[in-house]
C-alpha cells in the first residue's frame, strides 16, 4: 500500500492477548471469570492523514491491506477486515469526531490459539483511534463497543470477558470480574515456585465460531425451562445445582450437561479466588483439572489434542493442574508447572505430542500483564 513507504507513525498502541485461568463459558451467562492480559500482544502503529473520511489499514503477518471509507463502512469478505470495519462502524455511531487514518498491525500473539487475538485486535484499534482523535471514549465504552463490533461483524456472539480483560489487566493480577455488574476486583497471583506455561496445540478447529454460538443457545434453552419454575432466573448466573435438578426432567440431557457445567465453573472462579488469596496451590492445580473434565465431558469444547495434552500433564507429580484455555476446540492448555521442572515438562511433552500428531508443540511463559498501552512517538 502506497502509505507504507513514508509512513511516520504518531502513535504506538501495545493491545495484549489474555489467557482466563479459570471461568470458561461463563462470561455470556453473567457469571464470572478470572483472566489476565498476556505479554504477546499485537502493536498498531497510527497517523492521521489529514483526509475527512479515508483511511489505509495494513496487517504485516498476512501482508494485507485495505482502504476503507468511512462515509461508506459495510461487512467485508475477508475476516479479518471485518474486526476493523465492525469497530469503526461502532465509534461512528458513539462520536462524529473521527477523521482518516493510516494504520499498520504487528503482532506475535497466536491467531485462533485461544489466546484472543480477536479482541486484542478490535481494543487497540478503538484505543489508538481514542487516543488519536481524543474521542473521549472511556475504556469500559471501547469495552463494549469491542463486544458490539464482533457480534455485528465477526458473528461470534462473544461475552465481555476477552475485550475487558485485554484493556483493563494489571500486571501481577487476574481480573475478578463479575461480567452481570462489571465489578471487577485485581487479584494478585503469586504461584512461586511454579510457573504458568502454556502449550500451543496449533490446532484450531474449524467448529469454533459456530459451536460456540450453539452453545450459548443451549443455554438459553436451558433457562426457559428453568423459568418455568423459577422465573426471577435472568441467566445461568443464578441458578444453583438444586434448582437444575428440580428442572432436570423437562430438559434434553445435552441441555442438563451443559447448565451443570456452567453452574460448576461458576462456582470454581469464586473457589479460585480465594485459593489464590490464601495461597493454596495444591488446590488452584485441582481446580483446573476439574474444570478441563466439565470441559471436554459436560460442555463438550475440547478436542484430541487438547485432552492428550491435559492427560499428560495428569502424569507428571510436578505439574499441578492444567486445562484447555479460551472457548475451545484447540488452542492453548494452561499448566502450573513447578519451576524447576518447566525444561523437561515442555521437552517430553513435545516428544509425546509429535508422535501421537505429528504438530510441533509451541510453549511459552505466562507473564499476567499491563492492559493497553497507547504512547505518543
Ligand atoms: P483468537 O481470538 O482466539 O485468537 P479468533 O478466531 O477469535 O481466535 O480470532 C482470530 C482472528 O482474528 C483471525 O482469524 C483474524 O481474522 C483476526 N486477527 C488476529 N490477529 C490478527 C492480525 N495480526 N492481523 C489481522 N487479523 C488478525
Ligand atoms: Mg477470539
């Protein structure tokens, strides 16, 4: 594109990927999760182009760019565009004060790992603009506008979690975030003499962005037949294991499955909070393994790979606990590995992993990170 050749950016945004230690699938039934920004992240560089309305977006992993109009914005063919237009489509509708821009992306945060490169997308570009044309948008606004963009856009009917937690970590901390009120409490996670590493099973199954909206579905199904009994029930969020079972019997086992879930890891956050308050490791590993059983058994949005990887880590006194990260599928497993055996851990469970896939494991710290960064060049 032709802006790239003296292209001198005014502005530099840092916007982190997260991982959720623990809380999956919680977030759109107003529950809560635990997660923390990441170190990998993806960095956009911006300038206005003193033009009214056109603007140049190039990403530098796909080598793609495109322009955009914004009198003009509408869905694109190309996915990733779609992030970039359906933000846009949301600040014009919030401020009439955005103007044209040029705009590269650089990133060294896994896309479809389930380390939410998506949001971390969709958050800096609405922070850079923020920051670019002072908008005078609040962070909870790019929060949820974020959200908005990738329903309307993308068509991943999302929860708030993934956006929240790429703008608004603190580093050393996992966000308590209560995703009915937004409340949010910091966390801090202090796992010496254990580390959190992750394991990439370069997997992402296609069946992603489909099941996850089928599975926000059958949980909607799931609260009208608990509102038959029990109908100040706005979301899985209130219901308690023996308000399911009084529904159980007008429920399709699949449906029973899935709200066990829900309500099980709900309640796994609230224990993991404080297991991190009082320092009680042995338990936080407990819990993750729990919660990768709900995972792959009750909700049913793990896959091979993932379970061949958790299994492994089950086999090794040295490992705490582990589980499949991010909405499922594939992606990344999160272990609390003791330090001192992190070198051997990740060697043997490259060996294991390329002999029963043939796909080279990818592993790497977890470091709990700052939130968007953006810095005036
Ligand atoms: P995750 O959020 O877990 O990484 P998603 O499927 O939700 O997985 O989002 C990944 C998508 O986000 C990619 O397929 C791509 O469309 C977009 N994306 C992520 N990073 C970039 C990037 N650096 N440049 C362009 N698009 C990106
Ligand atoms: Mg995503």
């Amino acid at each position: 594109m032709q802006f790239l050749e003296n292209f001198k950016p005014e502005l530099l945004v840092e916007s982190p990927g997260r991982i959720n230690l623990i809380g999956e699938h919680t977030d759109y039934n107003m529950g809560f999760v635990l997660p923390t920004a990441i170190a990998k992240k993806i960095i956009f560089k911006f300038r206005k182009n003193d033009t009214a309305t056109s603007c140049n977006v190039y990403t530098l992993g796909y080598d793609q760019g495109f322009q955009i109009d914004l009198k003009n914005i509408s869905k694109s063919e190309v996915e990733w565009q779609n992030y970039i237009l359906g933000v846009l489509n949301e600040i014009l509708k919030r401020t009439d004060k955005l103007r044209g821009f040029d705009c590269t992306i650089e990133s060294n945060l896994p896309t479809g790992s389930g380390l939410s490169s998506s949001a971390a997308l969709e958050c800096g570009l609405a922070f850079g603009l923020n920051e670019l044309f002072d908008l005078g948008l609040s962070k909870i606004e790019m929060v949820q506008l974020s959200q908005t963009a990738e329903h309307t856009y993308v068509g991943t009917q999302c929860g708030i979690m993934d956006q929240y937690a790429s703008v608004m970590s603190e580093e050393g901390h996992v966000i308590l975030l209560d995703c009915r009120s937004l409340e949010s409490e910091m966390i801090p996670i202090d796992l010496h003499p254990y580390k959190i590493i992750l394991l990439n099973t370069k997997v992402s199954h296609n069946l992603a962005t489909s099941e996850y909206n089928v599975r926000k579905a059958e949980c909607e199904e799931g609260i009208s037949i608990i509102q038959k009994k029990y109908p100040e029930v706005r979301s899985l969020r209130d219901v308690d294991v023996d308000m399911l079972s009084i529904s159980k019997a007008e429920m399709r086992e699949i449906i029973f499955k899935r709200c066990s879930f829900i309500i099980a890891e709900n309640e796994r956050v609230l224990q993991m909070a404080k297991a991190l308050q009082s320092n009680k490791l042995q338990q936080v590993g407990e819990l993750l393994y729990e919660a990768h059983e709900g995972i792959s058994k009750d909700y049913e949005v793990s896959c091979k790979e993932s379970d061949f990887l958790v299994d492994f880590s089950k086999n090794n006194p040295q490992v705490l606990g582990a589980r499949q990260t991010g909405g499922g599928f594939g992606g990344c497993t999160l272990n609390i590995v003791a330090e001192e055996a992190v070198a051997d851990f990740v060697k043997e469970g490259a060996a294991a992993y390329k002999k029963a896939f043939d796909i080279d494991l990818e592993w790497f710290e977890v470091l709990p990170s700052q939130g968007t960064l953006a810095r005036w060049l």
